[in-house]
C-alpha cells in the first residue's frame, strides 16, 4: 500500500511552545469569563440592579463607580505617550504609542460598558447630550468622555485602515487625511482627558462629610490627574510585560527604563502633593493614630507611589525587567486601592453595602472582553512595529505548530477552528455554570424584597448647645446619666425607619418652637403635608410605608365597596372611552378635599406618584435636607454652613449605646426582637 505523505510544518522551539501554551491558557480564562459576563447581563438586563447588585436607592454608590474611575485612570497612558511623542518629539517612545492608545481606547470603551450596567435606565445613557446641565461636575465627565472616546477611536483609526481590507483609495484618503491631522487629534485628546481625570475627582469635593480626612481634599482634583500619568506610565510597562509575556513581542527595556524614571518623578510629586495638603490642613497626624484608616492609608501610599518611586529612583532597579515589573504591578494595585479607598471603602454610608458576586463576575467579564480585543487587534493588526520574523502570513504573537499526526482527525483540523471549539467550550460552561449559581429568587414573581416602615419611638435624650454656637448636641439618656444634665433633658422621637442603628433623634418641640411656638394646625402643617382620612398630623410611616420603594396608599376594594362595588366605578372612572387606570381616574384630593393641607413645604407630584407613596427614605431626606440646606443658606449665623450634612442628624449606635439606654426603651427592642 502507497504510503501517504503529509507536509509537515517546522517544530517550535521550546519558548514559543511554551508561549503559546501561555496564550492559550489565557484566552481560554478570558472567555470563561466571558461566558459569566453573557449569563450575568442576561439576568441584570430582565430583572434590573436591585435584584442583581447591591445597590439600591439607598446605595446607588458602589463597586462599579470605584471601577469606572480605575480603568479610566489605566488609560491615561494614551494621552501622556502620545503627547511625549507627537507635542514633545521624543520620538525613541513611538513604538509605545499605538499599544497605549489602543489600551486608552479600550479602557474609555470599558468606562462605557460598566456605566451601562450601574445606570438603572441604560437606554438613557444619551440624555446628557440633549438635556445638558452646565453646572453639574457630572454632565462634564459625560460629556469630556464622549469626545475623548471619539477622539481615541480617530487616533487608532489608522492602524485599521492599514489592514489588507482596506486597500481602496477611499480608504487610502482617509487613512492620509487621518494621518495629517494627528498633532490637533492628539492636543484635543490631552486636553479631554485632563479634563476628564481631574473631574471625577471633583465629584468628591461636594462629600467632605462622607469622605474620610485622609482621602478628602480641595485639591482632590489635582491628585486624581497626577497620580493618573504615574500610573499611566507604569501601564505602558505593565503592557509592554503582558505583550512579551503572552504574545511574543520584544521587549524594550532601555526604553522602559526612561519611562521608569519619568514615573519615579511623578510619583515623588504626588506623594508631596498628597502629604504636603494633610499638612497644611493639619491632618497629618491622622495618618498615624493607630486607626484601620490610617494603616490602609500607609499601605495605599507605599505601594502606589513611596516604595516603587523609590525603587526606581536606583538605576540598578531602572534597568532591572524583575525591578521594573514590580514597581508597575505595585503602582497599578495602588492607585487602583486609591480609587477604591475614596470611593468605597472610606466612603461614609447610610447602610452597610458589599458587592455581591454577579456584580464581581460582570466587572471581571467585562476586563476579559477588553483584553480579548487587545490580544485580536495586536494578532491581526500592526499595532507595534515590526520586528525579525514577523510575517504578513503569521498572526502576531502565534508559534507554528509542530508535526501533525496523520492517524487523527483531531489534527486535520484548521488551528482556527480547534481554537473556536475550546474557546466557545469554555464560555458555555461557565455560562452555564453562572446560570445554576444564580440567586432562585430571581425566577419568583414575589418581586424585589420590602423593607417595612418602624415606626418612630419617644425616648428621653440630652440637648446642649454646641460651643460653634450653631444648633444642637444630641443623645440619649444612658441608666447612669446624672441629674447635673437635667436642664437639657427633652423628649425626643428615635426615627430609625429600618433598624439598622442609623438612627436621628428628632427634638419634635423644637421643630414645633421654630416654626410658630405652638403645636397648632398652621405650624404642623409645614411638615405634616397630607392627611389620612379623618385625622390630622398623619406620621410619615403611615403612607410611606417601605424604606426605599414606593407604597401604593390607595385601596381599591375599601373604595369600591362604599361606592357601590361596579356601578360606582363610573364615580372615579369618569370617561368610559378612556382606560381604568390610575392614570386616568380621579385625583385623589377631588374627593378628599382636606387630604393635601396647605402652605405645606411639600408639594407632593400630581402625575407619576397618584395615590402612592415615595420610600421612607427619599420622602424624609426630602423634608429635611431640603429644609436643613435652604436654613443654612439663608441663616448662616444662626445654624452654621454645614447645617445641610449628613452628621447633622445622623448618628449610629452599637450594642453598648443600647444597653445604656432606659429600661422601657430596652424593653421595647426586647419585644421586636431587635
């Protein structure tokens, strides 16, 4: 029998056997994840964020803004190698401006995805375009994100165009139009992204009651672009490892040392920057008083920029691939905990929050995504320069494979189509995987868990008078308080609406003195603003029953009955050709003429909102802190600037608080189990 014979392809050496073994391993990793991303999207897409996350009205700040303002600060090597380049002339780092403008475009292009899932109406993610709003920080980081991602997509337009499918002379055109007009791309993507960094670190100027003292500052905005160049920088060297590590590429260290050095510079500028303000505000010492914010504030510095702008300040380190990969990895995990640190982790909360797995899973799906166009656009496009055995044949990055063996099918097989087969393998298990671990109350028609109203309860407390001069000290009255307190004791309501110790003791006489020195109709009414049926001063929790969703406060069968059950539909129904909505029937205050009392400072919505309820929550922060902000505005020296912040009102309690309490206080936690 003829023998038959197959060409055999060149075997690989053992380095590109094991970098593709790499490269394998990776992209079968990533499209796992991948495969998680599509299950998890599924799920937020149909049954919204609250069933999804654990975000909620309550927290809407949480993992994926910590996330959104990392990635965009691991861009930033776009516009700092770019600007070297092409306003500066240091042309030796050309070669690393198309990777870093390509990690720019796919970290903006990331920053979008992840907004598309926090925002809880992602269809409307357009609305900043048409309804503008010149005085928010955030319509300008919207805004500056747009055109930047614009920009960054024109700036890689080229090395697209340079693909062999856009060999016509349109294509051409465009490609040389593109070309000449680089420099004014590159300035206006220099100015949006200053722009753009330092903005999300305004957002924080209007929370320094929420941001703790280390991390809060008037200059916040200033330390969010600085420390974005350093950790651009070290994001250039940090690509530079993973292309070499993973797909072959050579690896400029004497280049990465120049750029260790600029880092180092920067760096040292930012830890000056950051120290030098706690000084001058004299927080400094806080940095060291042994708390758990102090030590994670050490840690954060050190590794994002003390240590390894140190390090690197040594040339023995610059010329170092080890030293120069371990100041980038510290860097990177650094400024990462930075942004986590101020947005999350010492970010003062109304409620506890965590992350829950899904919103995990889509964070890491969505990174997985970005690496795996990167990895597609380096093997198929020329997005670094050209290097010894680079050919137009080969996809960059790709080792050959060694002798096929002709007695499988296995390996008649084209390498493309194997690789579609435990790639796509990968991502419908883990998919389906995802699929069997998510929550069970998601395919139930009981809807988003409820978190019923407790009512207000009367407590005894102390009031005395801040040494500001401005408002009040507040606290309850412990089991061993003195009698040498007496002349501030008061009754006060205890509102703590779900529970959870973060509580506001509310001194109701001296609400009650402020506005008209008695307890009479014409002053309840500026906070009582409706009333259940034949009663007066009706309590917040009886209408606005659930901490956070709204409460539908009308009973259909109880109105249905005394009008008559059918025939007296027409009486709220009033046009029989229109639909018998809620919409559409009468207002609730047509027939109950004494429900909505005026000269309230309440105006409760006639149209979205009929017969229902806001959340406890919302419906409280809006009496309070409308009214709080409007005081300290238009009576500064009577109740002071910060009037309007949180600390105002809240405080929070912990076991040992409780025990301290009154005996028929405690009695009363006793009874709801609390």
């Amino acid at each position: 029998m003829k023998r038959l014979w197959i060409p055999c392809k060149p075997r690989m050496n053992n380095k590109n056997s094991h970098m593709n073994t790499r490269l394998i391993i990776l992209k079968t990793t990533l499209w796992a994840l991948v495969g998680t991303l599509a299950m998890v999207t599924v799920a937020r897409g149909i049954f919204g964020l609250g069933a999804t996350t654990a975000l909620s009205d309550a927290m809407p700040w949480g993992y994926w803004n910590a996330l959104k303002m990392s990635v965009v600060a691991l861009a930033a090597g776009g516009f700092v190698l770019a600007g070297t380049v092409y306003v500066f002339g240091v042309e030796k780092y050309r070669c690393f401006v198309r990777p870093a403008i390509l990690t720019a475009f796919l970290g903006y292009l990331t920053f979008v995805t992840i907004l598309l899932y926090d925002l809880g109406l992602p269809w409307h993610i357009w609305h900043p375009i048409v309804y503008p709003q010149g005085h928010s920080v955030l319509f300008e980081v919207a805004i500056c994100v747009m055109l930047y991602l614009t920009v960054l997509l024109l700036e890689f337009a080229p090395v697209i165009l340079e693909y062999r499918w856009f060999g016509h002379s349109v294509f051409r055109l465009i490609h040389k139009i593109l070309k000449r007009v680089t420099i004014p791309l590159v300035i206006t993507g220099i100015v949006l992204s200053t722009l753009h960094q330092s903005s999300l670190g305004s957002l924080f100027l209007i929370t320094p009651s929420r941001t703790h003292e280390l991390w809060y500052s008037p200059v916040i905005w200033v330390l969010f672009f600085v420390s974005a160049v350093g950790l651009g920088l070290m994001m250039v060297m940090a690509e530079s490892f993973f292309s070499a590590w993973f797909l072959g590429r050579k690896l400029h260290a004497d280049l990465l040392s120049g750029l260790g050095r600029a880092a180092s510079v920067v760096l040292f500028v930012y830890v000056g920057l950051r120290l030098g303000d706690l000084a001058l505000r004299g927080l400094l010492g806080s940095a060291f008083d042994g708390s758990w914010q102090a030590w994670l504030f050490l840690l954060e510095i050190s590794l994002s920029a003390l240590v390894p702008a140190t390090l690197l300040s040594f040339r023995r380190v610059r010329t170092s691939v080890p030293g120069l990969a371990i100041c980038a990895g510290m860097t990177i995990f650094g400024m990462i905990g930075y942004r986590f640190n101020v947005s999350v982790v010492t970010f003062l909360r109304q409620m506890a929050y965590f992350p829950t797995w899904a919103e995990l899973a889509a964070s890491f799906g969505i990174v997985a995504a970005a690496m795996l166009v990167f990895i597609f656009f380096v093997e198929r496009l020329k997005v670094y320069p050209e290097e010894h055995g680079d050919s137009a044949d080969t996809p960059y990055g790709f080792a050959l494979k060694g002798n096929y063996d002709p007695g499988t099918v296995q390996s008649l097989l084209p390498d493309s189509l194997r690789a579609v087969r435990r790639y796509s393998l990968a991502a419908i298990v883990a998919a389906a995987a995802t699929l069997a671990f998510l929550p069970a109350e998601l395919f139930s028609t009981s809807g988003l868990p409820k978190t019923p109203v407790a009512a207000a309860r009367t407590v005894d407390g102390v009031m005395l008078a801040r040494v500001s001069g401005h408002g009040h000290e507040i606290s309850l009255v412990g089991s061993d308080s003195t009698d040498s307190m007496g002349n501030g004791r008061a009754s006060l309501m205890m509102i703590d609406g779900n529970r959870n110790g973060r509580l506001v003791l509310f001194p109701h006489k001296l609400h009650v003195k402020a506005f008209g020195g008695a307890a009479s109709r014409d002053t309840c009414v500026t906070c009582h603003h409706g009333n259940m049926p034949f009663d007066q001063n009706t309590s917040c929790a009886a209408c606005h029953r659930d901490m956070y969703t709204a409460t539908d406060i009308f009973n259909h069968a109880s109105h249905a009955a005394k009008l008559g059950g059918n025939e007296g539909c027409a009486k709220c129904h009033a046009d029989p050709a229109q639909a018998k909505t809620r919409t559409t029937a009468t207002a609730c205050a047509e027939c109950h003429d004494d429900m909505l009392l005026a000269d309230s400072m309440i105006e409760p919505p006639q149209d979205d909102m009929t017969g229902c309820a806001a959340g406890y929550m919302n419906a409280m922060h809006g009496l309070c802190v409308s009214c709080h902000e409007y005081k300290a505005m238009s009576e500064p020296e009577t109740y002071g600037a910060q009037f309007g912040d949180c600390v105002t009102c809240h405080r929070d309690v912990d076991d040992s608080d409780l025990r301290r309490m009154k005996p028929y206080v405690m009695h009363t936690l006793a009874a709801e189990g609390k």
